[in-house]
C-alpha cells in the first residue's frame, strides 16, 4: 500500500498545504464559481475521458454520466465519484472500519440502499469542493459533526457514525481509510501523483474526523 510510511504522510501533509495555498483556481469570479478549477481537478477530469499525456482540457468539461443515461456531468466529478464509489463498499467492508458503519451496514443487508446513494453523494460533493475551489456543492455535516456518534444523525434520522462503544475514530482508523481509498484508486488506474495530491487533501481533514487523538 502506498500511503504507509510516516515520512510519505509527512510529505503528503506538506504538499495539501502547499496546495491549499497556492492552488491556482482559473475561473473564481463570484458570478461562476461553480465552475471554479484548479490543476488536480483538471488532471482528474482529463485522464477520466481517457486522456493521454499532458493535460489539456478543464474538469468543469461536461461529459455524458455513465449511471445516469441522458445526464451530463463535469469530468472532473465524474472522475472523483468513480474513486468514492469504488472505495465505498471497499471501506465499509474493511474489518478495522467497519465497526463505524452499522447503520450503513444494516440497510445494505436489508436490501435498501439509500443511504449508500447519499453518502456517494454528499463524499463526491465534499471531495470535489475540496479539489475543484468550487463553492456550494457540500452540503452535509460538518466532518466533525458526522465523525462523531452523537451527532451524526444525518436529517434528523438515526446516527450514522459508529456507536455506543466506538463514538469516534482515531488515527489508526484514519490512516486505514486514506489507504483504502489510494487502493481504491490504483484499481482504477489513476496516477500514483494524482493519489498523492487526494491522498494529502484527506489528510488536511484529519483534525476533524479524528477525535480522540491519543
Ligand atoms: C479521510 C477523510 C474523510 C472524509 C473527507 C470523510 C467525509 C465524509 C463525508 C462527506 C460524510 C457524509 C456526511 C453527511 O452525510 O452529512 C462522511 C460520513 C461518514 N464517515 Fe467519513 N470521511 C473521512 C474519514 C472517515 C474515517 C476515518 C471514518 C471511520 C473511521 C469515517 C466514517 C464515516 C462514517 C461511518 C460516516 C457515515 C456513513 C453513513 O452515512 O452511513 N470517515 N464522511
């Protein structure tokens, strides 16, 4: 796996700074911010149309969105919910994190998938603001808020987070996830730079998802 050596998180942190900083939106006027760009979101998008070589072309492109006939979608999203929906199913199954998810669990074995639809949705919605600079896409939980039992009820529902016994999560568990979802990636053949600069974004979050830091 590719994101196990603390030197490479250590790297990985410096870099989503630097991206945070100095990532360099191309259209960030207020009247357009939806389309806002930034070279990751632009590299997602153009190797998501099976693009070669050097990037030329945006994320905020639209292209046809293969789950849903008739439907357009910006490459760079489609990119980003191909990674989300892979990883999905591979995180909720993994033993160490699947103590977090019962809720989910539980409709999947009942045949009822709704929730795994809203939380492809709102993880695609959180990542592609994150990578894009785009504004009002996320509009779930605050990651400290769904990252901890008792306060995880998403539209007054049951929590979704863990339970009495595993109310949050913590380093361990996070780095588990972020190396689920660079697994998830590599299976999809996505570039070992593009994983590291999503795998650095995760981790600019970890402040809020992990809670009991020992
Ligand atoms: C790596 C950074 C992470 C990001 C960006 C992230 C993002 C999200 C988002 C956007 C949601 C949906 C919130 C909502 O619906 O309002 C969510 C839910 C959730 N996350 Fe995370 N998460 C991260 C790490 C983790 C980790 C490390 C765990 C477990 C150890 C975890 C477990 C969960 C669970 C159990 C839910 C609720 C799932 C459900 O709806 O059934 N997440 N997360």
């Amino acid at each position: 796996m590719k994101f196990n050596s603390k030197a490479l998180m250590l790297a990985l942190l410096i870099a989503a700074s630097a991206m945070f900083f100095s990532s360099c939106k191309k259209s960030t006027s207020s009247a357009d911010n939806h389309l806002a760009s930034t070279p990751l979101y632009d590299t997602l998008g153009w190797f998501i149309q099976g693009g070669k070589g050097s990037v030329a072309g945006q994320g905020t492109v639209m292209v046809n969105d293969p789950d849903n006939s008739g439907q357009k979608i910006q490459a760079g999203r489609l990119a980003i919910r191909t990674v989300v929906k892979t990883a999905l199913p591979m995180i909720a199954g993994n033993a160490q994190l699947s103590v977090y998810f019962p809720t989910l669990i539980g409709e999947l074995g009942a045949n009822n998938s709704t929730g795994l639809s809203e939380l492809l949705t709102n993880f695609t919605d959180f990542v592609q603001q994150a990578v894009s600079g785009q504004t009002g896409i996320y509009s779930g939980l605050s990651m400290v808020q769904a990252h901890r039992f008792t306060t995880s009820e998403s539209m007054g529902g049951n929590p979704r987070f863990g339970d009495a016994n595993h109310l949050t999560a913590d380093s361990s568990d996070f780095n588990v996830f972020v190396g689920v979802v660079a697994q998830a990636a590599t299976k999809l053949n996505v570039p070992n730079s593009v994983i590291g600069q999503l795998g650095a974004l995760l981790f600019t979050t970890e402040g809020d998802v992990v809670q009991n830091k020992k």
